[in-house]
C-alpha cells in the first residue's frame, strides 16, 4: 500500500507548481510568499488559488466564429488575504499579452494552466487592487475526469457553448476558478452582426457598429467561475418580464426553437413553484440558452440563465431551475460535497413529477432502492464521491435525492420544507458544506440523525434496510 501510493506524491512534487503549492500552505505570518497555485481542493488540486478574493470580474471579449480567434481584456477586483510575494490566476492555453496591477505592467509566467503575477513588490494582506490580464488565441476546452468536454466548446459552425463546471472557466478568462469564491460579474461580448451573445444576469446594453454587435450583461449577485457563460450563436432571442417582475432572457438555437418553446413557456411557472417549496428566487434575472450541441451529452445550471446542449425536458429545466437555490445561489465549498448541488436538483424533479402524475417522492425512493447491489448507484456513497471523475455520475444525483427522501420520512413534512427553506435562506449568495446541513437538519428537527447521514449519505454500498 504504501508504495502504491508514495510514487504518484513523489511524481506530484516534482512539478514545480504543487511544490510551490505545499511550500505555500507551510507559511504564515510577515514574509511574504507566493499564492498558492491551487485553493486546496483534493478533486482538482490546481483549480482556485491561494492568497486572495476576486469581489468583482470585468471581462471584455471580442470573438470571430469564422477565425475561432477570441481577443480578451479581464480586470480582475482583488483582495489580498495575506501577504503574497506573487499570486497565481488559472488560464489554460491562449497567449498572455500583458498583466497590469493598477495600471503598472508586471511580469509573469506560465506553467500549464497556472498564470503566475509578479508583482515588483509584495502585496500586503488586506490590499485592494485590479488586475488587468489582455489576452488572445484559440480557446481550446479540457477534457474533464468523466470524459465530458468543459470550458469555451466551439462547435462546428463556429457557435461558443460555454459551460464551465467544474474547470472549464480556465479556458476563456484568468480566474480563480474554485466554487470557494464567488464574485459579481460585467461580461461584454462582441460579435459580428448577426450572432448572439448570452452571458449572466441582465442584458444591459446591447450596440452595433461597423458591423459587430456588442453585448454588456451583468451579474449582480456572487458568482462561482464555474456558473459563469459567455455563450455565442446564431440565435432566436425572447426577452420578457414575468407576473412578479422578473426579467427573463431566451435564446434559442433555431433548430431547437419548435421543441423548446413548450417547455421554456413554463419557466415562470416553474420558478414561482420552486419559490413555494425553496423561498424567494435568489437572483435577479432568468431564462435559458438552448443550443443544437447534443455531442456535448449535458445541460448546466449557469447562474440566473441555465444552458442546455438541446431543447430541454421539463424535468431537466426543473433540475438547472432548482440549482438556481442548490449550487448558484448557496454554493459547496469543496467539489467532495456536490450531493448538495445534485442530490437537491433531482429531488426538485422528484417533486415536480409527484405533483404531476408521476411517482410519489416515496415510490422514487422504493424504486431506486430496489435496485440490485450490484448497480452504479451504489458504487460510491452520495456525500464521498471520492475522485473528480465521479461528481457526475449516478450517485450523487440519485442517492443524494434518496438522502433527502429519507430525512423527510424521519422528521416529517414540516420540519423538511423549513430545513430546505433555512438551508437556502441562511447561506443565500454564499457557501454551505455537508456538516453544516447535518447540523441545521438536527437543530430543525430536534432529532438526533447521525446514523441516517452516516447509513444514507456517507456508507458503502447499499444499505441493509430502506
Ligand atoms: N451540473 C450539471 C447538471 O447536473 C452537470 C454538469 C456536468 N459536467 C461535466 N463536466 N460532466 O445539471
Ligand atoms: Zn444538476
């Protein structure tokens, strides 16, 4: 055993970022040191950095679907959480042309997708500063664990799906990509006549001139780098405002448009009834971009307007409709706990379909449990996915759904929904982990429900007894 796995950590601190990564987490105190390159994720141990918030992003992109060619200007708000020697941003591919702070051109380096800032002197703890990165090229997406593209995906024609989770915003913009922070948005996209441009949040601002059709959105409210977009096509496009006053934005692969309208048609319905059982919409705007990428094989809950790869099931637009709470809104702090994005989204469709002639939440229950031992679902517990490749496989979608199930039947109708209402409502715009949730649960209910986490969210296998 110990060989087995002494080699790989041996192989890891060769490369000189985790060196600077493991040199990074043993200082402390007035010397100033560089960030780490990684916010100290097992699952993907370069994503995030060390050292430092992100408040605010301004992005200003230009694209060319006919070149694949995407010209960059990021201006990154940043707030020192210690003193940093130099800091790193994630970037993967393109070329760096410059990286000002507060106007002054610095130097930097690359190694992989680790941008690292060398600022001529060191940066104190608690210092604010914008850091300007311009940059240029090709984007070329990754490839994740699972085997799912991720980032800035171009599709045949040139059209952008950009869909970011869990790394891919590393792929268009320097970011600190880890869901441990969020930060408010202004992304400005310029296309040539004729394509769209659909990013988070409100559509500010919509010009054309010389023949190229700039887009101004903003997102008001704390975003994870993975729920950002910046998606581009040929699209139909419906902006509405619903009965409570929310401004919805619709664009639409025209090949898609006949399926989707149906199903985009209830989003309203959909939202103001997640609002019944979750508590108020968190976020500002809403809608969907819809596009004709069925290659792509998923949809994402990009924050306030969720991107889907074909015209959505209503059960898909009620599972990236209810991250808009689970994920977006109150966001894990560590990739291990994305039971609390998935396992909650489909038990919103576990909900919607009890509602509508479906199974009984209790008959969905049964019959993911009726299946044999042998089945992926039991392969790895909801709450322990254990590997990035796993995030999106059955278990933490399924089984996290079948934890929520069980914890209903043991404290009841009432103290569930208030437990569901007060998780969305005490962590609204930031962070919940799977300690936290437990302990809420426990002090909503009054019960001591340590054996059902331990059986249902974390134990091997199939339990003995449903
Ligand atoms: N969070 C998305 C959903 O369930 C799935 C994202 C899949 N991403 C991936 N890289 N496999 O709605
Ligand atoms: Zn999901």
């Amino acid at each position: 055993m110990a060989s087995k796995f002494a080699r790989p950590v041996l192989a890891l601190v060769a490369t000189p970022v985790l060196a600077a990564l493991l040199a990074g987490a043993a200082t402390s105190g007035g010397a100033a040191t560089p960030g780490a390159p990684g916010a100290g994720d097992p699952y993907f141990p370069l994503s995030g950095n060390g050292g430092y918030h992100v408040a605010h992003y301004g992005l200003d992109l230009d694209y060319t679907p006919a070149t694949r060619r995407l010209e960059g200007t990021a201006d990154l708000a940043v707030t020192t959480t210690r003193k940093l020697s130099s800091f790193n941003l994630d970037l993967s591919g393109l070329t760096v042309d410059s990286v000002r702070i507060d106007g002054r051109r610095v130097a930097f380096s690359r190694d992989g997708a680790e941008l690292t800032v060398k600022p001529a002197h060191a940066l104190d703890k608690g210092r604010r500063f914008h850091v300007v990165v311009t940059y240029s090229g090709v984007p070329e997406h990754v490839t994740d664990p699972d085997g799912s593209p991720d980032g800035w995906i171009i599709q045949p024609d040139g059209s952008v799906f950009v869909a970011n989770e869990p790394q891919g915003a590393m792929t268009w913009f320097p970011s600190n990509s880890h869901p441990s922070d969020k930060s408010t948005y202004d992304v400005r996209v310029t296309v040539p006549d004729g394509w769209t441009a659909v990013s988070n949040g409100r559509l500010r601002d919509r010009r054309s001139r010389a023949g190229k059709t700039t887009f101004s959105w903003s997102e008001s409210k704390p975003m994870a780098a993975y729920l950002s977009t910046a998606s581009i096509g040929r699209f139909e496009t419906e902006q509405y405002v619903t009965r409570s006053g929310l401004p919805v934005y619709n664009a639409v692969a025209p090949s898609q448009a006949a399926a989707a309208k149906p199903v985009l048609d209830q989003l309203p319905a959909v939202i103001e009834w997640e609002s019944g059982l979750f508590g108020r919409y968190p976020f500002e705007a809403a809608g969907a971009i819809v596009e004709d990428a069925p290659d792509i094989g998923y949809a994402l809950e990009t924050q306030s307007r969720p991107i889907y790869d074909r015209a959505p099931s209503i059960e898909t637009l009620v599972h990236e409709t209810a991250h808009q709470w689970f994920g977006d809104s109150v966001t894990p702090t560590k990739w291990q706990d994305i039971w609390l994005n998935e396992g909650f989204a489909t038990y919103a469709e576990w909900l919607w379909a009890a509602e509508h002639g479906g199974l009984s939440t209790a008959q969905q229950f049964a019959a993911d449990y009726a299946l044999p031992a042998t089945d992926s679902l039991w392969s790895f517990p909801a709450g322990d996915p254990g590997d990035g490749g796993n995030l999106f496989a059955k278990p933490p979608y399924e089984r996290g759904a079948m934890v929520l199930e069980k914890l209903r039947q043991t404290v009841g109708d009432r103290a569930f929904f208030t437990i569901l209402r007060t998780w969305a409502a005490d962590h609204r715009y930031g962070h919940g982990d799977s300690a936290q949730f437990i302990a809420l649960s426990k002090r909503i209910s009054g019960k001591n429900l340590d054996a059902l986490f331990a059986t249902w969210l974390y134990g091997q296998g199939k339990p003995a007894t449903p």
